[in-house]
C-alpha cells in the first residue's frame, strides 16, 4: 500500500513539474487582455485560407 501511494506520489510530482511551467507561460499568454489579439489573428487565418477545390 505504501508502495502504491509512493507511486502516485512520484507521478503527480513529475506531473507538476512538467507541466506547471507550460500552464503559466499559457495562463500569461491567454490573458483577458490578450484575447481580442488573439480572436482577430484567429479569424484572419480562418478567413485567409485557400479554398482547396477550384474549378
């Protein structure tokens, strides 16, 4: 059983810190301020894409 709650122990630490740095950089990235950058850059890459068919 300890050997169990070891384990987990151990993932949930790795967890953390392979990922925590990647969740700050995005929490700061995707800040509300950020958003309608983000939104306009968005839908002028939806808007700009080529149509795939042409006849």
């Amino acid at each position: 059983m300890f050997l169990l709650l070891f384990f987990v122990l151990l993932i949930q630490f790795f967890t953390y810190w392979i990922f925590e740095p990647l969740a700050s950089f995005l929490e700061h990235v995707l800040e509300i301020s950020f958003s309608p950058i983000i939104a306009l850059l968005g839908l002028i890459l939806l808007f700009s894409a080529k149509t795939i068919e042409k006849n």
